[in-house]
C-alpha cells in the first residue's frame, strides 16, 4: 500500500507548488484560475465522498492521533479507517480540529478481489488556506508476477510520477521516474523507458485517466472496482 508518508509532499515543499491556482491574464497580472480551483474542490469532495460510501454498512475501526505543525502542533486530528473484517485500511483523514468536520487532508484505498490495493486517492490543503487543494493525487496500481508498480496522476489529469519495485528476471529491481524523466528527450533516460523491465512493470496500465477512474463516478467499465459502482 502507498503510504500517506510517501504520497504527500512535505508541507515546505507544498508552499512552492500551489501555482497552478494561478495564471497570468493578457496584461501579466495574476489571477485565480477558477477551472483549476474548481477542478480540485470537486476532486477532493469526490474522495470524501468515496471514503463515506466505502465505510458506510461496515464495521469500522478508528484509530486517531493527533498532530500538525511547530505553530499549531494540534492542528488536526488523523483518524484511519480500517474495515474490521478484511483488516484493510479503507481511508485515512485529517480533520481540523478547530473545525472538525473540515478536512485537512483525505486518502482514500480501492482494492481488487485479491485484496490488493489498485487505486488510491489523495488531496490535501494547506492549513489556513482552503482556496483549493495544493496538492492532488491518483494512483493507479498494476501487478505483473512479483512486481508491483504505479503510475501516479494529479486531478487535472497528468502523469507526474512512475514507480515499480519487485523481483524481475531474478534480481529485485526499485524503479522510480518523476515528472522531469518521463518527458526527458535524452537518449538514456528514453532507454529506460524502452528496458524489459520498464515494460514488465507497467504493461497494461492505464496511461489516462477516464470519467471511471475517478473516486465516485465510475461509470461499471471496470469491474475490478466494484466499491466504486454506484448502488
């Protein structure tokens, strides 16, 4: 499972990334760019509501601890949601505390029949500042023999990172290719993405993402995800 310590980027990082909420007009002023605003809040909306779908019905455990910044150190209030009889965790959500129906940050798990994660779900604001997420995520998951690879979307639809590990051709391999090295034009990061292994680990996933990808409009293409269908 892609742990939220490996998902999200540092808060000092995330403050140097909230740009695309803007965009220059005509006379270089900037503005907000409402689309992307707007594109995000409904992203984020999606996963609280998957994560409700998902536990509703079931027996849950809630495991919370509290935490947040050197300013504000009980800023939130982390609550992991665990599904009592598959022992999967289903979602984990930081909720404000001065606020505490107010998310602060949201990640939510899909899981095949095999109970292996293949997607997970992300979005997180800065605290103080619920303009839009600073950060959105989709992963979507493959599994080939004993590798197990990732490639990893924000909500506007973009491919921003890849990521396999696993045992192929009997050595384990890590393989990790940022947003800089998928687009890369250099003949040795455009070899990497030619290799065997490069190949093994991402045949068959998706290199978009459709309307039934997202957390809670999945149109029944994919039947692999039923705890996304509609009731």
């Amino acid at each position: 499972m892609l742990q939220k310590s490996t998902a999200l980027i540092i808060l000092s990082m995330l403050l140097t990334i909230n740009a695309p909420v803007w965009a220059a007009d005509g006379a270089g002023r900037m503005q907000v760019d409402n689309d992307h605003v707007s594109s995000w809040n409904t992203f984020a909306d999606q996963i609280l509501a998957l994560h409700k779908k998902q536990i509703e019905g079931r027996a849950i455990k809630e495991t919370a601890v509290t935490g947040g910044y050197r300013d504000n150190p009980d800023y939130y209030r982390q609550v992991t949601y665990t599904d009592q009889k598959t022992g999967k965790v289903l979602s984990i959500v930081q909720w404000q505390t001065d606020d505490p129906e107010v998310v602060h940050s949201i990640e939510a798990f899909v899981y095949d029949a095999k109970g292996r994660v293949i997607r997970d779900y992300s979005a997180s604001y800065l605290p103080g500042s619920r303009n839009a997420p600073v950060q959105t995520l989709i992963n979507l998951h493959h599994y080939n023999g004993s590798l197990h690879a990732f490639r990893q979307f924000d909500a506007s639809k973009d491919i921003i990172y890849e990521y396999c590990q696993g045992e192929f051709n009997g050595q384990q391999h890590e393989l990790r290719l940022f947003e800089d090295d998928l687009a890369a034009v250099e003949y040795d990061s455009r070899q990497v993405l030619k290799s065997p292994l490069y190949k093994a680990c991402f045949k068959g996933l998706r290199t978009y993402i459709g309307r039934g990808i997202l957390p809670i409009n999945n149109g029944g293409n994919d039947r692999t995800t039923s705890t996304l269908s509609r009731s």
